[in-house]
C-alpha cells in the first residue's frame, strides 16, 4: 500500500463571489521513503495539496489517504492528534517559538504533542540536534540564530516525533542559496537516515532537481511527473 | 501543566511592558479594594462598637408593642416580676450565648435647677449590670470614675452635655425630677448631679442616668418592674443566630390572649446608624464590582491582543499536533498567572498599606466625636476572597480569546502575516 493516496481530489475556495479551483482531479500515489517535490508558479496549488496530505484543510471532493487513513473526516481534533503521530511540519518562515530556545523548540513537540516523560525526552533531543548540526546552539533563542540555522532546527522539531512523513513547504524560500542547498541536503540525509517521506513544495528550479519524484503543478492540476533522482 | 505554566510565564514576559501595565491596573485595583474595604469596616465596626458597647447592646427585650411606642416611653408596657423570672430563666439557660445583661426603666421626666425646667429622657440601671453589658457606657461620662460598676449611686444622677450646658449644671449642682407614674399621678425627686455624659453620636442627646432604686422610688413602682432589657453577647458576629435563638426561646411566653409577651430586636433594628452600615457595605461591594471590571478589561484586552499577535504561532503549534484543548489551555494560563501574580502583588501592597495607615497615627473626628484614632484592619477571609474574586475574572476574561485560539483552523492561521 502507498503512503500518501489521493484520488480525484479537488479544493475550491470561496474568496467573495468567486470560487478558485485551486486542485483538480488530483491523483497521486507516493511511497514510503520518498523525496518528493512539487514544483510550479505561484498559485499552482502546490501549498493547498500540501496541507491536504498534512490535514490541515480538507478537500472538497475525493479522498486523501495518509498512511492508509482516510483523513478527509476528521474533526480538528483528530486531525491534530493524527498530526502529532505521523507528519512533520517545515515552514517557509520556519515558525519556531520565540519565547523557547532551540533546545525547548525541539522538545516541544515531545512534551506538548506526545507526552513523553522527560527521562526519555533528553537523548532524542541531543540526537537530532546533533543530525541537524544545531547542538552547540541548543540554548539559543530563534533571534539569535540565521535563517540557515533556524530551517535546521525546524527540520529536528519536525523529525523528533519520528513521524513518517516531513510536510515542507518552500523551506528554501527565506533563505540565500548556500543555506539552501545546505537544508535540502539535510533533509535528503535525514531522509537516508530515518527513513522518512520528505515532501517539499518550492518554485526554485535549482532546488527542485534535489529530489528524487518530481510533481509539476499548473492551475490545480498535475501536468507533469518526472522521476529523476531514485 | 509545568510546561503549559512555563510557557504561559515566557510568553507574558514577551511583551514586559503591556504586561507590566495590566499587572499594575490589577495591582492598584486591589490595593484599592483592601484599603477602602479595611477603612470602611473598621470605621463601621468601631462606630457600631460604639453603639452597642455604650448605649444599646446587641440585643434588647421589652413587652410586645413597646418599640412601635418607644418614642413615647410608655410605662405601661413595663416588664413585671414574673416577666423578670421569665426572661432569668431564658438567660440561665443560654449563658453560654448571653455574656451579660442589664435590666433597665426608661422613662420621660422634667429636669430642673430650680430656675429652668427642660424636659429630659432618662434610662434607670443596675450600675454593675449596666456596666457588664455596655462597658464603654464609662468612657462617655465625664469626670473620674474611680469604679465603672458603680458609676451612678443612689441619689445622684448623670445628665447630658448638652442639658448641663444649657441650665448651667455641673457636678455637686442639686436638680430636682418631676415625673408621672403609669397611672398618671405625679412624683418629685432631689438628686445631685455626679456626672456629665457625652452624647455618642452628636450634642442632641438628651439622654440621663440614675440609680433603678431611685426611678422605682419617684415611679412609685414596689417590686421589680422593667421596660428594657440590653443583652451583650459573647460572639457579636453570631447577632442574627443569637437573635433568632432568643426569639424562639421568648416566643414560648404567651398572655391570655394567647398572643407573645415579649418581642427581641438586634441594636441593627433600632439604630438609625444600620442604615449607614449597609450603605458602606454597599460601597464596599461597589468598588469591588469596580476591581472586577478592572480585571475583566484589561485582561481580555491583552488575550485579545495576545491571540490576535500570535495567530500565526497558533497555527504552527496545531500544524504540529497540539490538540485544541491544550491551546486554550495555554492562553488561560497566561491569564491564570497575570491574575495571580497581581494578586499576590496587590495583597501585600494594600496589607502594607493599612500598616502604614495604622503606624501613622492619623486621627478624624465624626460628628460628636473627636480625635478618633484611625486603626484599620481587614480579615484574611476578605483578602482571601478578593483574592479569589480577581483570579475568577482573569481565567473567565481569558476564556473568550483562548476559545478562539483554539479554535482556529491552522490553514487558515498559517497564511496570517
């Protein structure tokens, strides 16, 4: 069985009088450690699939099957207990938590979502900072940090609850090429290294070559799939 | 809960100075409450004090229908002998209520100094019962008295400032007292003046003492016969309990009519001063209403503030799995502790704050009274309940933007700027 299944998925939204179709007909299989990217212009849809795989909306027709789950019922509060258990979240603006250090940014996830008792919190904590390279930082704030170093420790917040699959979208678009490159290869590392799903949406051609099943996305619709990089 | 209290605690300390201001809007509130509150019911406390150690009691008895007339001072309305064994029986029986009692004859007279006659209203006592149950009665009089249990003797008689001033009285000056007896004959009395009294509450008085052997003797009453009874209770604060125990228990004593003997009112229902009591409590319950706004505004102001700032990170924090319930947690602890932390702060201001009232030494004079030392105090079970009042408004005031935070659908939340 897949992962991620979407059949004949479609979203609209209501922005006043006029409705968008932001997806159409969308099918897509993706499998268990993948590296995955959507690619396409502004407004291609790629963040509202993103947030369909993520349970974060639900679409307006079709089904969406997040490791064989039919997600598309869940009340809010199932969809963010099934959030907790099986998906990461990297952002384009990374979202940490300013009032926590990167250390507590990183347990957040662990205390708040999982529960786990702070005997077991510590080690897991160490590791992925030290997979993401963050470890010397850890008693840092979010202001103190780069925008590099920051997409770093969102990746460790997003891996710590060992979730099968990471939700990225445009995590390279606030940051400098260099930084760039450096947080795609961490995430294809931690793909290697965790067996973990990365999606990631993005419109930098140059990025996109990084990952290994290509999405191209144009007015709500999949127009093309390249498999490049296996 | 630790981490939802720690993470309440860094978000209030995001933004110190909104934070500072709210907590100090709530601070000054609540000093306001407990100093207002410790002034007010240690003036009321000290006035009805007053009024019950030195004139009323706490309680008083007479014969059904007397009160309505009391104007008047009938003396037909008079308590007799069997009454008396009656009502000792009563007070027997619940001394471990009754700290003691004074059985009293207040009657109309007129008072003159062989030039002027005026008309005055005298109250006829035990000394030593009178002084039991109203002890500060002493503290009114004027002049040295060597012992209060025997305040006024036989022959002597204590009259109103504002009396003595008028007719030209003082102490060794020799009046003579007219009255009618209830059946209407009359009877002169010679007595020595002992003492002048002070009236409680302003110069109108004209309220006398005298011996109850002297008042039997120009009443021409043979035998024990009272109009009045004054009971001191152990335990003020028990007046209404006490009052309805008494009650019950005189309720057994009927006429032949089959009708009560007696009737008991607290000093509450024969003081025009009740009146001004429950106006300052009133008051006191006005400026907490006041606080409670206080608290409600400006704490749901900054949840407001503070949910509408951070809806993005709402929308981060329920992206990654945190369930709804533990984000309205999160904004109700922040709230939580902007309460409690101000209220621990506003306590210890406003408790210092009547310590220096009291170390000051401020005095005030009301009405008659003159150089009253201020000294104020508040019960712990009223900081409590302020306490408890201000933590209630912080968690309900935060409840309306926490609800809306977690209910926040976090697509929606996450495409905020």
């Amino acid at each position: 069985m897949s992962l991620i299944e979407l059949k004949q998925v479609t979203k609209d939204y209501q922005m006043g009088e006029i409705t968008v179709n932001a997806l159409k007909d969308i099918e897509i299989t993706i499998d268990e450690q993948s590296f995955v990217s959507f690619v396409g212009p502004s407004g291609s849809g790629k963040t509202t699939l993103l947030n369909l795989i993520g349970c974060l909306d639900k679409p307006s027709s079709g089904e969406v099957f997040v490791t064989g789950t039919a997600v598309n019922s869940f009340s809010n509060k199932e969809a963010a207990r099934f959030r907790g258990q099986h998906l990461g979240f990297i952002f384009q603006n990374f979202n940490l938590l300013s009032v926590l250090t990167v250390y507590e940014n990183v347990e957040y996830p662990l205390i708040m979502v999982q529960n786990i008792p702070s005997n077991k919190r510590r080690d897991k904590i160490i590791h992925y900072l030290e997979a993401v390279g963050m470890v010397d930082q850890k008693d840092k704030y979010p202001s103190q940090l780069s925008g590099g170093q920051k997409q770093r420790v969102a990746v460790a917040r997003a891996l710590v609850t060992d979730p099968k699959i990471v939700l990225a979208d445009e995590p390279t678009a606030n940051l400098d090429h260099a930084s760039a490159y450096k947080v795609i290869d961490l995430m294809r590392k931690m793909q290697h290294e965790f067996k973990t799903t990365f999606i990631f949406s993005t419109h930098d051609p140059k990025i996109v070559k990084e990952a290994e099943i290509i999405y191209n996305l144009e007015d709500g619709k999949i127009i093309d799939k390249d498999i490049v990089n296996s | 809960m630790k981490n939802i209290f720690k993470i309440a605690i860094r978000n209030l300390l995001r933004y110190k100075r909104r934070t500072l201001m709210t907590s100090l809007l709530i601070i000054i509130g609540i000093v306001m409450v407990i100093v207002f509150s410790g002034v007010s019911i240690s003036f009321k406390n000290m006035m009805i004090g007053s009024i019950t150690d030195s004139m009323l009691g706490h309680l008083q008895i007479h014969t059904k229908g007397y009160v309505s007339s009391i104007d008047n001072l009938p003396l037909h309305l008079n308590i007799n002998e069997k009454g008396i064994k009656q009502l000792n029986n009563v007070f027997e029986k619940h001394n471990d209520v009754i700290e003691a009692y004074s059985y009293r004859i207040k009657f109309g007279a007129m008072l003159s100094n062989f030039q002027e006659t005026t008309n005055i209203r005298l109250t006829a006592v035990h000394p030593e019962m009178e002084n039991a149950a109203c002890p500060r009665l002493v503290d009114r009089i004027k002049g040295d008295i060597q012992n209060p249990g025997t305040f006024i003797e036989q022959g002597k008689i204590i009259i109103p400032e504002n009396l003595a001033k008028g007719l030209k009285l003082k102490a060794g000056d020799e009046v003579v007292l007219v009255a009618n007896n209830k059946d209407g004959s009359v009877n002169g009395l010679s007595l020595e003046v002992s003492n002048v009294i002070e009236g409680l509450l302003g110069p109108s008085g004209r309220d006398g003492f005298l011996h109850i052997d002297d008042a039997k003797t120009l009443l021409r009453i043979s035998g024990d016969e009272i109009n009045e009874v004054s009971i001191r209770l152990k335990n003020p604060d028990d007046l209404v309990g006490d009052n309805k125990l008494l009650s019950d228990e005189l309720s057994q004593f009927k006429n032949k009519q089959g009708m009560p003997v007696f009737e008991i009112h607290t000093w509450a229902d024969l003081s025009p001063f009740s009146t001004i009591a429950a106006i300052v409590d009133l008051l006191i319950i006005t400026v907490k209403i006041i606080l409670i706004s206080i608290v409600l505004i400006s704490i749901l102001n900054v949840m407001m503030m503070s949910v509408y700032e951070r809806v993005s990170e709402i929308g981060t924090i329920s992206a990654i799995g945190t369930l709804p319930s533990k984000i309205l947690w999160l904004f109700i602890a922040e709230g939580f502790l902007l309460g409690i932390i101000s209220t621990i702060i506003g306590n210890i201001i406003g408790v210092m704050a009547l310590f220096i009232i009291n170390i000051s030494n401020i005095h005030f004079s009301f009405g008659r009274m003159k150089n009253i030392l201020l000294e104020t105090s508040i019960a712990p079970s009223d900081l409590i309940t302020v306490s408890l009042i201000v933590i209630l408004i912080s968690v309900l005031s935060s409840l309306q933007p926490a609800l809306k935070a977690s209910k926040m659908q976090p697509v929606d939340a996450l495409r905020h700027v």
